[in-house]
C-alpha cells in the first residue's frame, strides 16, 4: 500500500476512536483492538524510565470491556465532554510486516457549567495490524501523557 | 474519487475554511457554502435532544453575509485572535451522492494582553457537494459545541 | 506529483518537526532546514506591519545549531513538557517550483507539578524545497504568533 494511503488509514481510525470516546460510545471502544493487545496509560517520565507498569494497564479486549463497565458504573452522574484533538501520525517504521507510528494528541474537557481546561496532552505509540476481515486495529497503544498527574485521567479512555 | 484523495480535499478545505475566519477574511466566509444551505451553531445537548433551533441559524448564503455584516458593525474595537485547530475528518457514510463527515474542532483565543484560553471546542457536522465548478462547497454544516454557555461564542463564525 | 501525495509528505513531515522538538531531540531541528534558509519567529501584529526582525531569527542552518546550544546552556534546570498539535497544509501556490503552505499549530505545556496551559498558537508560513537527497526541507519558516508577549517563548524552538 502506497504511504499516503497508509497514513490516511490510519488518520481515519484516530478519527474514529476519538468520536467513539468523545460521543460516550464507550461500548465500541474495544472494538478497535485485537484481541491479544496491550493498552497502557503512562507518564513519559515513567515511559522513558523503562517501568512496564502504567496507571491504567489491559492485556487482552476483554479487559477492555471490563474497563468500560467499571467506568460506566463509576460514573453515575452526567459525564463531562471530553474533545480529542489528534494529530498526523508519523511511520516509526515497524518491523515484520506490523505498522508502528507515533501520534500526537490533546484532550480538552468541558464541563456542565461550562468552562474548558486541558485535560490531557501526549503521544500514542502505536503497533497496528490488518486483521483477516481487512479492519486496522490496534494491538498495541502505549498512551504516553506529559503529565504524571493521573488523579482525574481515569474518567475515560484516552 | 478514491476515498484518500476525498478526505484530502476535505481536510484541505477545512484549513481554508479556518484560515479565513483566523486571518479576519470574514467576508470570504460565505463562499464555503451553497447558496441554499444551512448553518447552525449549538450545544451537543440541544442537538442530542433534536432542538431544530440554534444559536445562530443561517438557511442560505445571503444570510451569512448579513451575519457577516453584523459582525462587522458590533465589533468596532480591534478583535481578540483566533485559532482554529481541525481535525481529520471522518466520513459518514453519506447517502445520494452527497458527502457526509464529521470533524472534530477546538478554537483557541488569545487576547490583546497576551493572555489565552480555550474558547470552542466540538464538532463539525458536515453534508457537501461538489459544485458545477468543480469545488466542494457546504450544503450544510451544524457545529456542536460541547458548551451550552453561548455568551461570547458569537463573536466569529465557528 | 499529486498533491493528495504532496499534502501527505508536508503532514508527515510537520509531525517529525514536532516530534524532535517535543521529545527534546533539538539538535536534531536543524537538519529539517536547508543551509541556507529563514527561520523567524514574530507576532501576527509585527507581521502584518512588515517589520522583518523577529523575536527569534536565523537565516542558515548553522545559526540555528548555535541556537540549539544556547537553549542547552539555559536550561540547567529539567523543562517543561511540550506539546505541538499541528493542523493540515494548505497550500498557497508556491511559485518557481517552490512549494509554499501555511499550516495553523497549537502548544500546550505541561509544568513539573501537572499543570498544563496555552504556551502558543498561530500559522507557519513556509517555504520548502525538495533536495537532491530527495528530502523535503524548510527554506523558509516564519513562525507567526498570535500573540505578541513573548516571554516565555524563547524557551525552545517553535
């Protein structure tokens, strides 16, 4: 596949993971992953120190699912609105036929009153795959936030 | 059009689109649209709910030039700066012949003092159609503002 | 080249710009410059009266390493995070086979302690040439801020 294809692909899927979040369809969210998948949030201070262990931390899709019901029955009231903001992923050049890209991200929150903050910015780090149905999905996204405050990251999947 | 080449000529369009709002070439603005068209500014709430009104409504280009007019004479003082940041956008599947997508979007302000802050965030939904001229015009675009505060929204199209 | 392609390679290649510049890799900056080039950064209200200084200005790629070498020997102290969001190209129709863009951008900086905020915002208006390595490279990037305090900007490139 011609690069610019590759990369338009994969800007596509951003786009709808961050729609699947942002519009609260947190149900389809494990959707965009293999099975077999590592999903992390981490710090890059904690990133670049090596420590394998990440705030939040799935080995497989149902884990995933497990973290969707967890979140649903935590938030009983009406959630903020979160926006992601996703950048143009850059190839980090995968090896063995996988993809490996890098993309930057922001996440702005409003909440019910009104006011806005920014309430994450960071990288994912990705590997990707193109499973036997012919779908992009994730089987790895490392969700490396510039900040190593986690106390309200835990609201949604970033 | 193969789809890569589609979502290039919309994300092209959309940094034209926020560069002429951004570079004060509001009298630019209308030309994105149709002549029968519509614009609308909302909250997601009021759009969840189905609310047909919105916080500016426009149902063809005469209207947005009026609107355009109106900003022109309420803002007499030099303007605060705006920046619009696009995302990708994602196709929607659109039906008859017609494109349909959805864009996310955060607009930053920074004021004459320096000072910034986040002032929309949201998305986009768009309906276009290429024109007889060969360029891809709106045929409606509803911003869903994640905000239900209004108050100052009104200072620029969105 | 079709500018589908062309709009690709400028995406890809203002996400490795941000990328060095994020992870901390300056030294690395330059190489995205021919050696003979401009780099500026200026305020939108400088720009638009004309004034050619810039708060920032280097006009070959060596300046800009002695730049790189005095922000190492200012910043003693561990930085700040940074965070670029880098929007599509638009193309503004180069002349003499140059390609010519102005792309909008955002940074958010994320403090020590967890703090995040608005650090800059405004268009890159650039210039770039395809060299004989077959890499694309900036002859030109003016760096145009929508605000015009520039205290804190001076921290890393832009």
């Amino acid at each position: 596949m011609p690069e610019a294809d590759l990369l338009f692909r994969l800007a596509s899927l951003n786009t709808a993971y961050a729609s699947c979040i942002d519009n609260d369809r947190l149900e389809d969210w494990p959707g965009f992953f293999e099975e077999h998948c590592l999903y992390k949030i981490t710090s890059a201070d904690n990133h670049k120190r090596g420590y394998a262990a990440g705030v939040v931390y799935a080995d497989s899709r149902a884990m995933l699912h497990d973290r969707v019901s967890a979140l649903r029955n935590a938030n009983i009231y009406e959630r903020h609105s979160y926006r992601h903001i996703v950048g143009m992923p850059a190839l980090r050049g995968g090896d063995d036929g996988k993809i490996a890209t890098e993309t930057p991200f922001l996440v702005v929150r409003t909440m019910r009153d009104g006011r806005m903050d920014l309430f994450a910015a960071g990288v994912y780090l990705d590997r990707l795959h193109t499973a036997t149905d012919g779908a992009l999905r994730f089987t790895e996204r490392l969700v490396i936030c510039d900040s190593s405050r986690f106390d309200t990251l835990l609201a949604i999947p970033l």
